[in-house]
C-alpha cells in the first residue's frame, strides 16, 4: 500500500475497469448508479455517489497533496528558494504552454473553457512510473518530478478556486476561517488529541467550504498547510497508502465510467486539444522552462540532471489521470459530449506520455548505470 509502483498499477487497472464497465451490457445500471443521490438534505449535503467520490473522498488525497507541499517548502528540498525555483518555473511551463496549445484548438464557446484540462500532473501515477522504469536515475530525477508536480497541483487548485467557484458565499467563507485559526491553536498545544482534532477540522472546513461555493477539495489543501512541517511526514505515511489504492483507484473508476463518445464530423475540438496539449504541451513546456532555469541557477543550486533528464520527467508530467478528469468534470459538467471527449482524450494522452516517459525513463537510467560501472 505505500508502494509507488503499487499505487500506478492499481490507477490504471480501476480506470481501465471503470470504462470496460460502463460500455458493457451492465454499464447503464452503473452510470445509473454513479447518479443516485444519498445524504443529508436537511444540511445541504445530499449528493450523488460519483460527487460524494470527487468532493469529500478526493479531498483526503488533496490533503496529503498540501501536506507534501509544506514539507517541502518548510524542511526538504524546497526549503531554499534557489533550489526551488527550477521545479517552479518548470510547473508553470508545464501549465502555460498546454493551456495554450489547448486555446490553439478551442478559443470560443463553451469548448474554450476546458483549456485547464491538461495543465495537471497525477502525483501518485507520475512516481509510479519513474519507480518502475526509472531505475539508475539520480534521486534528483524523483524529488524534482516530485516538486514538479506538488507545484503543478498548487496552480490547478488555485484554479479550480477561482474559475470554478459559483455564487460564493463569504459567511461560509468567514466560519471556514474561523476553523482553521482553531486549527492552528490547537497544532501548538503539545498534548491536545491532535489527531482527533485533525479529523473534526477535515470534515469541518470540507462541509464549510463546499457551502461556500469553493470546490470541496480546496479544503483538504487547507489543513494540509495549517500542520506544522515537522508533524506532515508521519501523517502522509498513514494516509497516502488509502489514497493511493482506495481514494485515487475510486475517483478513477468513477471519473473514466462513461460512454465512448460516437465521433463525427460535429465532433468538437475539445478532444483534439486535450490529446496534443496534454502529453506533448507538457514535454515542450517542461523541458524549456526546466533546462533554462537550470542553467540560469547558481552552479551551488543547479540540478544535477541533463536536459534529456528533464525531457523524460517531463513526459512523465503529461499524465494527468486524477487532477485532469476532475477539471474536465468541472468544466463540462452540463456538456455530456464534450465531458466524454475530454475523459477519453485524458486517458489517451496519459497513455502516450506514461510509454514515453516510461521508453526516456529506461534510456536515461541505462545510461547513467553504464556510466556508474566504468
């Protein structure tokens, strides 16, 4: 359960599982179900199974997304702004060169509103990968695709709060806050029951944010920065291994459940976009912003990684399985037709950039073990 490897295989075999099933014979009973509607009305909280999955359970694996990112930035390899600035300019890369590549292809209408849709890398499935094929990588390759893809995850999170937030509601806002100044009192009394309190604010801040209008998942974000950085560790090593092979294999199910679009000549671009911007916009994006970075940098605070290192982790970044479907979700939500476009070019891309992150991964590690044994 806390295997990287592990963790890639288990994305993969439910997302490939999700879409045999919802095109087999059985597969309206099972979009039927993802549909059904369950919970508490009287608080606002009844939602469908396949909401229930993307805004409370996704949310957990969100959490240990922001506890990465304040370890990092606090105590690992982020914690001095020269190192951190390649994985930084590399993410914005990988977001600005798709989300333009997308725009190319869809620059009006409602199919323009997808252009986030391949700015997003998989944390768990990227690792897994360079776990399976990357051996004999420096170990900057991990912790610079690891970097790469908490920074990533930071701006498609800043973007699901600002161009996926209707009608907000500053008093939910308001108690949100509220919460998380408890949170932060509570963190420094040494003998509070803190991992009680953690479980109390995580399902207080989700149910105060979801009613605020802001997607649920920012909450998780949340509290993941709200824990002090030298208490994330222990609590990512108790969380990730469900997300890893519950929350993530969940959401991949339920997200990749759909039926094959039927293609023709009214076929929008959305897929189009989608399947160049999100394997290629990556590789282009990340290996430009990253080489240079890194040649800009101070020779003290340089990676010690060449550009093609940097071309194969950036394949790696194009797949986007987890973060990209729910930004496809939230941006065709009300478009059935373009939401299954969007799904399937998701899967593909991902699929194209895994082989040829997986092909550049094993050259590169090939390379460097001869080199190791001269």
């Amino acid at each position: 359960m806390k295997s990287d490897k592990s963790a890639a295989f288990a994305l993969l075999g439910a997302a490939i599982f999700g879409l045999v099933l919802a095109n087999s014979p059985i597969g309206p009973a099972l979009l039927g179900f993802k549909e059904t509607y369950f919970g508490l009305e009287q608080i606002g909280l009844k939602l469908t199974v396949e909401h229930w999955v993307s805004d409370l359970l996704l949310a957990t694996f969100f959490l240990v997304a922001g506890l990465e990112l304040k370890y990092e930035l606090r105590l690992g390899a982020l914690s001095k702004p020269s190192i951190a600035l390649v994985p930084i300019l590399a993410a914005l890369g990988g977001v600005i060169v798709p989300a333009l590549i997308y725009y190319s292809f869809n620059t009006e209408g409602v199919e323009a509103s997808g252009w986030p849709i391949p700015t997003a890398t998989d944390i768990a499935f990227a690792l897994g990968v360079l776990a399976i094929f990357g051996t004999g990588l420096p170990k900057a390759a991990r912790i610079f695709l690891l970097a790469l893809a908490i920074f990533d995850d930071l701006v498609a999170i800043l973007i699901i709060a600002v161009f996926y937030t209707d009608d907000l509601e500053a008093l939910w806002l308001l108690a949100a806050a509220v919460v998380a100044a408890a949170v932060v009192i509570a963190e420094r009394i040494r003998k509070a029951p803190h991992n009680l309190i953690r479980i109390l604010a995580f399902f207080a801040l989700w149910y105060l944010v979801f009613q605020s209008g802001v997607h649920a998942t920012i909450a998780g974000v949340l509290l993941g920065l709200l824990i002090p950085a030298k208490k994330t560790h222990q609590l990512v090593s108790k969380l990730q291994p469900w997300t890893n092979t519950l929350v993530l294999p969940l959401f991949a199910f339920f997200s990749v459940a759909i039926t094959l679009p039927s293609f023709s000549s009214q076929t929008s671009m959305v897929f189009l976009g989608v399947l160049i911007a999100l394997p290629f916009g990556k590789l282009i994006g990340i290996t430009a912003f990253a080489a240079i970075a890194n040649r800009m940098a101070d020779p003290k605070s340089r990676l010690p990684l060449e550009t093609l290192d940097f071309l194969a982790i950036a394949a790696l970044a194009g797949v986007g399985f987890t973060v990209s479907l729910l930004m496809t979700k939230l941006a065709f939500e009300d478009h059935p037709q373009l939401l299954a476009e969007g799904t399937l070019a998701v899967l593909l891309g991902s699929v194209i950039s895994m082989t040829l992150g997986a092909w550049l991964a094993q050259l590169r590690g090939r390379h460097y073990r001869k080199i190791r044994a001269q």
